[in-house]
C-alpha cells in the first residue's frame, strides 16, 4: 500500500510538471524507453536497485543513460530524483500509473470496462455516453477482455467495482441463498 501511496505521489508530480500533452507524450515515451532497459539488463538494474552501490555510482550510471538517449531535461532531473530517494523499483509502476495522472489532471474520468468478449464500437460509444452523463465528466474506457467475466459487463472506477457480470449476479445469488 505504501508502494502505491509514492507512486501515485511521484507520478502526479511529474504530471504537474508537464505543461502540455506533447510534452508529457514525449516525457512518457522517454520513460518507457528506460523502464524497457531497466527490466532487459539485469546488471543494470542490480546496480542501479543495490544498496551497496555508493548513490555517486548511481548518478553517474542514469547521467549517462540520459546522454547516450537524449533525454529531455524533465525526464533527467525525474530519474535523478529517484536514484537520490532509492525509488527505480517504483519505475514500471510508475510509468503504467502516468497516462491515468494525466487524464485525471485533464478531469477525465477512467472506467476500467471488463467484458468476456470485445465491445463493438456502437457499444463502445453508447457505454461511453452513459458514463459521461452519470459522470458529468469526459471518460475514458480502458477495454479489457476477461473469459472470467462469463457474459455481462464489470466496470471498475478508481476503488469502486460497478459488477454487471453474470458471474456476478450468480455470486450474489449465492450469498442471498447460503444466508437464507
């Protein structure tokens, strides 16, 4: 749970930090790139996560990652930031965190929309307008598609789960029976 507290916290101020959506595609783009070289050099990532490692080391390592990519300066002073705190474990997380700061930076509202088969773009676009109304608020879908949910639909916001499923219905069936 902490985990989540400090990356919420590190990728909502570099949210702050970003002025434009240009500017925060390229900041996430450039993020991605390091988090994919990161996980792909295990040496790498053993220095970079090692506390016997003086930080100096460290600094140098992500100083020179920065150059050999040309790294934007935000991205830089952002990946500094958290060899200084001993935060590049956090990195994947936060680079999947980034684009749902973002949007909520925007005032869009993201709905995390499960469903066993693929929504057809009508369905996409009529599921997308009754949020929006219930919301009074742009939304954002993020489509997964889950055999588990059987047949129906499970709609997550944030901590909230809206289950329409029939795997769903048929739990909640089961609870009312087991407690009659």
């Amino acid at each position: 749970m902490k985990a989540l507290i400090l990356v919420k916290r590190y990728a909502h101020g570099l949210v702050e930090a970003c002025r434009s959506e240009a500017e925060f595609n390229q900041v996430l783009a450039e993020l991605k790139e390091v988090s994919r070289l990161f996980e792909a050099h295990h040496e790498l990532k053993t220095v970079l996560l090692s506390p016997v490692f003086p930080n100096s080391k460290k600094k140098q390592i992500v100083e020179e990652i920065v150059a050999k990519f040309h790294l934007l300066p935000k991205v830089k002073r952002f990946l500094l930031l958290l060899n200084e705190h001993q935060r590049f474990p956090l990195l994947p997380e936060l680079v999947a965190i980034l684009p749902y700061a973002w949007r909520e930076k925007k005032g869009i509202v993201v709905f995390e929309v499960r469903s066993a088969i693929p929504l057809n773009e009508e369905e996409t676009r009529e599921l997308r307008e009754k949020l929006e109304q219930l919301e009074a608020a742009p939304v954002h879908l993020d489509l997964v598609i889950d055999p588990e949910v059987l047949a129906g639909l499970r709609l997550k916001k944030g901590n909230i789960v809206y289950d329409a499923s029939i795997k769903g219905q048929l739990g909640k069936l089961r609870e009312i029976l087991s407690e009659a």
